[in-house]
C-alpha cells in the first residue's frame, strides 16, 4: 500500500501549485524516509456510555479474520444423549418429588435415589454455568480449574450424601424434621 | 488507496488550473487535506494481532442488561437459573460441610439442625421456610413449564405468557402453602 501511494507522489507534486508544492513533498517525503511506530489509532465506535459489569475479558486471537468459524466434531455424547439425559433426569425428579409429599415417608433407596438425581441434576446445571461464563477461548485456565473444581465438590457431595444416607435418616426424614421442629 | 490518491492528484490538478472564482467552496479543505500525511507501516501479523487486540479492547461489550425492556420471558428464565444456582448450591455446600463435619468438629446432624431450628420464634422460621420455598417452588414449576416445551407444546407467544403466569400463581400459592407446613 505505501508504494502504491508512492508512485503517486510524482504526479501529485507535478500537477500542484508551485505554492503548495514545497510543503506536498516536505511532509510527504518525511513520512517515507522516516518510519513513524506503530500507532493504534482507536476510533469511538458508540457515543453512549460503557456500563460494564465486569471489566472486559482478554482478548484472544485465533487465526486470522479470514478463517471460518471452527465446526466441533459431531459428538452424541454432547449433544442428543446429553440432552435426552438431562430431560430423564428432570423427569425423574418429578415422581420423586412429589412421593413423600404424597405417601408421608418414603423407602431409604426411594430415598438415596432422589438425593443422587439432585445431585445429578445440580451437576449438570453447574456445569452449565461454568460453559457460559467461563469461555474456552478466554478463560482457558479459569474453565479447566472450574470444571474440575467441580467434579471434585460433587465426588464430595456424593460422600457427604452417601453418609448422609446410611448414617442419618436421609433427605425427606431429615427436611421433615427440621420443617416440623 | 491507489485509486483515492490518483483522484485527489486529479482534482489538485484540475483546481490550479482553474481560477480560484470558478471552483466550488470545498477547495480550502481539498487542499488541507492533501498536505496531511497518511502513514503506513509494515506490520507482521503478531504487530497486526496486539493492534486488533487494542482495538478490541476498547469496543463496548456486549449491552448490559438494563438496556432490554424488563420481560417476563428473560426475566423468568433468568430466575430460573438463579434460583437453581442457589436450591443447588444450598444441596452442595450442606452436604460438603456434612462429608468435613467430622474433621471440621460441626454438627450438622438432622437432629442438631432440627433442635437449632426450633429454638427461632415463629415468625423466623417462617420466613427461613419461605425463603426456601419460593425458589424450590418456582424451579420446579418453571421445570416443568420447560418440560411442557421440550414437548413442542406452549411455544407460542401466548402460550408462553399463559404458562408464565401459571408457573407465577402456582409459586406463591405452593410456597405459601409449603411454609406454612
């Protein structure tokens, strides 16, 4: 682009005025000969006022602005089983919810079923909220750290219930007790 | 670039031949213009990235929230997340802090919360059963509110506001109905 603009200088200076003709190849000539650093210009996109929750993220590049935004490989597991499997397990939630409230008491594995679906459920939603706010491309170390930050506080989670369980009186027992104290 | 430069060469041209009575007004700014230098430097990709990813920065982010007209339809599904979060996070951090009791010397035992529950007053233990309630209430209708969709039911405008306002009557009268248990 600057050569290009180069070969113009010529017929610029050619064509021009004897007057402005001095300060044409003055300011032009400094330009080309030395180098200025390279300057963001930053051009006001909005007039209106930024209102930022949060500062704004990193920003990474991948590639060039030419490349086609990347297709993930068609994976089941990620998409139609997963969500067959999240919608089971909401529906599953339903019947469990409703039988102690309906029968007064319910069977300790009744029981034990309805704290792992909780658990379940709350996993997946969890793991929801760490894809949304946490962005691969942005907070690479941020998602991998809460994803398995995650994990582990549900293996917790999991213990805790299963003590819980096989220990105390177990979740409806024990909502029951505290809600009629 | 190429062809703007040799426009404007043109037109220079054309001004300094033609008397100053004959030319239209912008010749002052025609002139102004052509002496300003336009710099352009080489730049390597990486120098390409660093300014794009300056440039990024200062772009306003995504609209805030408040922009949008307070609706039923985000503002549901929104509560529907936050009180998920919340129902989920409760599980969570009292069934960790059950699994550490016994390191940590708590006694989170059903009997112990239950015999600390009901030393409050009424009007306490209400508004704590309340305060559990409404969101355990509101998710689990608004679940099921999205278990009608998955369906292809109710997806309609009006079948959205109708069932949201179900969701909102059924809450408060089973969250009521439920601290009052």
């Amino acid at each position: 682009m600057a050569s290009a603009f180069k070969t113009c200088v010529p017929r610029l200076v050619a064509r021009s005025s004897p007057a402005s003709l001095s300060g044409i190849t003055a300011s032009a000539a400094r330009s080309f000969v030395r180098p200025s650093p390279i300057q963001t210009r930053v051009a006001a996109f909005h007039a209106s006022k930024n209102l930022n929750i949060l500062p704004v993220g990193p920003q990474v590049i991948q590639g060039t602005v030419n490349d086609a935004a990347p297709v993930p490989p068609p994976n089941p597991t990620h998409g139609s089983f997963h969500w067959d499997f999240e919608r089971l397990v909401a529906i599953g939630l339903i019947p469990l919810t409703i039988a102690p409230f309906a029968a007064g008491s319910v069977h300790p594995v009744m029981d034990a079923v309805l704290g792992a679906s909780l658990v379940i459920h709350s996993h997946i939603g969890f793991q929801a909220c760490v894809i949304d706010y946490f962005p691969k491309r942005q907070y690479g170390t941020l998602r991998k750290a809460a994803t398995w930050a995650l994990n582990g506080a549900t293996l917790l989670v999991l213990y805790g219930l299963y003590e819980y369980e096989t220990n105390d009186v177990g979740i409806t027992e024990g909502i029951k007790r505290v809600w009629t104290a | 670039m190429l062809s703007r430069s040799v426009v404007r060469a043109g037109l220079k041209g054309m001004i300094s031949a033609t008397p100053a009575s004959a030319i239209f007004r912008p010749a002052v700014a025609l002139q102004a213009r052509s002496t300003s230098t336009n710099n352009t430097t080489a730049t390597t990709h990486a120098q390409g990235d660093e300014i794009l990813r300056a440039q990024r920065l200062k772009r306003p982010i995504s609209p805030h929230l408040s922009i949008y007209q307070p609706q039923l339809t985000w503002y549901m599904s929104s509560f529907t997340r936050i009180t998920g979060v919340a129902l989920s996070g409760a599980l969570y951090a009292y069934f960790a802090a059950y699994a550490a009791s016994p390191l940590l010397g708590l006694h989170l035992e059903s009997s112990a919360v239950a015999a600390s529950f009901a030393t409050l007053p009424f009007a306490g233990k209400f508004a704590i059963k309340l305060g559990a309630a409404l969101p355990f209430a509101y998710h689990s209708w608004n679940g099921v509110r999205h278990l009608i969709w998955d369906m292809g039911k109710e997806l309609s405008l009006k079948g959205v506001y109708r069932t949201g306002y179900a969701v909102l009557g059924l809450t408060v009268v089973t969250s009521v109905g439920l601290a009052l248990m």
